[in-house]
C-alpha cells in the first residue's frame, strides 16, 4: 500500500482537468449511473477522496436543486483546487453534451422527414414514456417506501399529480406548497418527514485517500462572510451582463432574453432531478412561449437520454429548436441562432448550479441533517413523484393517442409496453431499451 498522501494538493491540475474532460464524455446512465462512474473512479481506483467525504458531498448535492452529478463533480473539483477547479470539474460536465446535441438536434430537424429517421424517432417515443414511467417507480420507491409509515407524503404525492394532471396548477405553486407542508409538519407531525438517507450510511473503506474521513476542511472551503459576498457578486455579473445584452439586442420580449429568464427560474426548480423540472419546462415551452411541440419535447428527451451528461441538458434541444422555428438570428442564419440558443438556455440553466456550490457550500454543509431544513426538501421530493407521474400520464397519452385522437395507435402502446417489461422485469439499461424501440420502430413502418 502507498504512504497516505499528505494534501490533497498532490493531484496536478492538468491531472484533475484530463479526468473531468474524460468524465464528460463517458458520463451516461442518468445520475445514478454519472455518480457511480465518479465513485469508481475517484474514490475506488485513484483515492482522491474517502467514502465518507464523497458522501457527505453527495447528500449536500442533493439538498440542493439541480443535477446533483454535476454539483457532485463541482464540489469536489472545488475542494481540490479551489474555485477553478470547480468551474472546470463542472463545466466539463456539461460541455460534451452540449455540442452532441447540438449536432443531433440539427441532424432532427434537417433530416427528420427522412423516412428512415422518422421510423426511428416513432420507436424511440414509446421507449421514453416507459422510461418516464419506470422514473415515477424509483423515485417513488425512494421516497415514499420508508421504514415508517409516510401518508402524509402519499397525499402529498397524489395531490401534486392532481394540481398538475388536473388543476393545470403551475409547477413553482406545486413546490411551494409541497414545502410549506413540509415546514409545517415538521413542527406538528415531525415523525413523517423524519425520511432516511438516500444513498445509505454504510462506508466502505478502499485506502487512504489524498481527502481522508480526517483531512481537514481545506481554508477556501470554510464559511466566510467575504467570501460570500465576492462569489455573489460576481456570480449577479454573470447573470446581468449577458441578459443585459440579450435585452439590448433583441429586447426584454425577444426569444433570447425571455429563454434565459424561464430556464434560470427553471434551474431553481429541479428538486428532484431533470424529470421533476420536465413538466414547468414543457408547460413554458410548448404551451407558453411555443417554442417546441409536444412531439418534438418527447424527441428530445429520448436525445437527452442517448447522450453524455445530465439529463437536464435536454433544455439545450429546447433552445436550439426554439432558435430555429423562431428564427433568432433571421432565416438565413438558422443554424447559428439556433445554436446561440442552445448555448443562451445551457448557461442561464447551469449557473445557479455553479452558484450553490462555489457560495453556499460551506454554508448550508451546516444545517446538514436539521429536521426543520431537511422536511420541507422530503415534501418536495414527495411533490416531485406526483409531477413525474403526471409527466408519465402525459407521455403514454400523447405516444398511445397521437394527436389527442380516440383512435389508439396499438403497436406504439406495443412498444410500451415492452419497453417497460424490459425496465421493470428485467432491469435493462435506457440506452439498449431506445436503441431496440428505435429498430423495432422504424422496421414497423417499413413493414405497414
């Protein structure tokens, strides 16, 4: 075994750069599948950091909205090397995907009328309805199967379904009142919010690690009040200045502008993970601002699902399709206005991430386990499987029902259905399930 590392300062940067560029590109499988890819590497084979720190990063990342693999990958490039070595560990994250959709979404739109293209696309929607559907079971699972009985959190979980299925209810209500339930009962009812951990308590031990269970908090990563106020500043500049000249281009109004402040209001709403914030994306998207179609958001996640990164890239295809149909850049520039949107809703989309990480890290590290912080994210999370659900109802709607007609389209309920057995019974992974609903797709309408 190798003497204990001193200081966590012995990885290079250039080391640490070269994993997260790699990790960039081989981060699929949705959060469960980037984080154990992050686990493998960083805690089993390379012992940059301990079990027990990696976890405690983890569980801070997931009190927090937005994709808690790329907070992850943040927090601990962070802790490392300091607020670069957040920024690059983040940004790396996102960037591969970013310009893969932005390749595919083009290859979509320019050649989506193609026969071929359109048989595999008429595949794939089934498979994401299951995969939607099979999201609602895990989460679920999670969250409302504790070892104490949760009704609370049941009626919470019907009751956003309802507000969303139903009422139309906008998406931030349901969260704010999914958290006022929780507060509240924190203080009436506290034993259920109680919740348990949702990544487990039992450490493993691989090895002394150059960040050890005993490594002190390293001085950037300590609370500090200065700190605080430069990270917020600066972080308000890089909010301000590029709205500042999206309204001065194109106006308060133009599609750019009005992409950058809907996405940083979703960016704040993704407790839960991408598919909670799905439904507030979809209803300003495709219903408010039309940006998309309900067709082409369905593409879409399929695309997200196939591609590195977290799922709630699936925005950047949002912005690229919005782009395009809206013409931001005028017709003969298509590709490139739509591209500028793509890049325009990734950024206003990935900044708070930045955010809570470089500023509040070491602030809310604190309130860590305090029932009274912690009910009202349990509440929310309840909320969230109701929203998923009601996305999921959504989906097999649309793909069994195109068109809102009441003739049923049997052989793309087909497809459902045997995607969700191979989810469910046989636990296949999402890429083999949309690749096979893809073939099976696109061979029925050669055969039809």
């Amino acid at each position: 075994m190798s003497p204990r590392p001193t200081t966590h300062a012995g990885v290079p940067f250039a080391e640490a750069l070269r994993f997260w560029l790699k990790l960039g590109f081989i981060s699929f499988g949705g959060p469960a599948g980037q984080i154990a890819i992050m686990h493998r590497e960083l805690v089993e084979e390379r012992r940059w950091i301990s079990e027990k720190r990696f976890l405690h990063a983890l569980n801070y990342c997931m009190l927090l909205p937005g994709p808690e693999a790329q907070q992850l990958a943040t927090y601990i490039g962070w802790l490392m090397h300091r607020t670069w070595g957040g920024v690059v560990a983040g940004a790396l994250f996102v960037l591969p995907s970013l310009f893969i959709l932005i390749a595919l979404s083009w290859v979509y739109l320019a050649f989506g009328d193609v026969p071929l293209v359109a048989g595999l696309f008429y595949g794939i929607k089934p498979a994401v309805a299951a995969i939607v559907l099979h999201a609602v079971w895990r989460i679920g699972s999670k969250t409302l199967r504790s070892p104490r009985r949760t009704p609370l959190l049941w009626a919470v979980a019907l009751a956003s379904f309802v507000a969303i299925a139903v009422l139309k209810i906008p998406f931030p209500w349901v969260v704010l009142v999914a958290a006022v339930t929780g507060w509240l009962g924190a203080r009436w009812v506290p034993a259920q919010f109680a919740g348990g951990g949702g990544h487990g308590s039992a450490v493993a031990s691989h090895g002394p690690a150059l960040i050890d269970d005993d490594t002190p908090t390293p001085a950037h990563a300590r609370f500090s009040r200065k700190r605080l106020a430069q990270v917020a500043v600066v972080g308000a500049l890089l909010w301000l200045v590029p709205m500042g000249v999206l309204v001065a281009a194109w106006g308060w109004h133009g599609t750019l502008a009005q992409m950058g402040w809907f996405f940083t209001k979703a960016a704040l709403m993704t407790f839960g993970g991408a598919y909670a914030v799905l439904p507030y994306v979809y209803q300003g998207a495709v219903e408010q601002f039309q940006w998309l179609t309900g067709p082409q958001m369905i593409d879409g996640l399929a695309l997200g699902e196939t591609t590195p990164g977290p799922l709630i890239m699936v925005v950047a295809f949002v912005g690229f399709v919005g782009g395009w149909a809206k013409q931001v850049l005028g017709p003969d520039m298509l590709f490139l206005g739509a591209a500028l949107a793509a890049t325009v809703v990734t950024w206003f989309t990935f900044l708070p991430s930045f955010l809570f990480i470089l500023a509040g890290g070491p602030l809310v590290e604190s309130t860590h386990g305090r029932l009274g912080f912690t009910a009202p994210l349990f509440a929310i999370t309840a909320a969230v499987v109701g929203v998923i659900a009601s996305l999921a109802a959504f989906f097999i709607a649309h793909v069994g029902w195109p068109g809102g007609t009441a003739r049923a389209d049997l052989m793309a309920l087909a497809l459902t259905a045997l995607a969700a057995v191979a989810l469910f019974r046989f636990k296949a992974g999402v890429i083999p399930v949309i690749a096979g609903c893809a073939i099976l797709g696109a061979a029925s309408r050669y055969l039809v």
